[in-house]
C-alpha cells in the first residue's frame, strides 16, 4: 500500500485537497442549492484528465508562482540526484 508522505504541506499534496474541497463542495451545493453547481465537479474532474496526458495543472501554477508551494520532489532535486548517479 502506498502511503505519501504528511511530514509537510507540499504542492501535491494541497492540490488533491482543493481537489477534494472542489468535489464535495460542488456535490453539495448542487444537491442543497441549485444544480448548475454540479458544474464544479465535472471541471474538476476535466481538469484531472487534462492533467494526466499534458502535466500541465493551472492551479499548480497559482500556487507556486503566488504562494511558492514547492513540490515534493523539484527539478533541482532530480538534478542534483543525476549528477550524483553520474560520478
């Protein structure tokens, strides 16, 4: 079972809950006040499936270029392990 880790707020991590936050919301909101806010969900979950074949998340983009959420592992990370594996 895999299991990530909650040792920090990392950008991932804050995206599945704003995800979450998103999804339950919009189900609520549709269910309690008017249907069109079942509109929340299904971009939300537009925007996953966008995200799996292009990588490209504008709400990642919010964050770390507003917030400077970093991801769990950065490029600079990935780097720094090649050039180690290269020695």
């Amino acid at each position: 079972m895999y299991r990530a880790p909650t040792h920090r707020w990392y950008l991932e991590r804050i995206i599945w809950l704003i995800a979450g936050i998103v999804v339950v919301g919009g189900i609520c909101l549709g269910l309690l006040v008017h249907p069109y806010w079942f509109a929340l969900p299904i971009l939300a979950g537009i925007n996953m499936i966008i995200f799996s074949f292009t990588g490209f998340c504008p709400m990642a983009v919010i964050l770390n270029k507003t917030f400077h959420i970093k991801p769990l592992i950065s490029r600079d990370d990935i780097d720094e392990k090649r050039a180690l594996h290269e020695r």
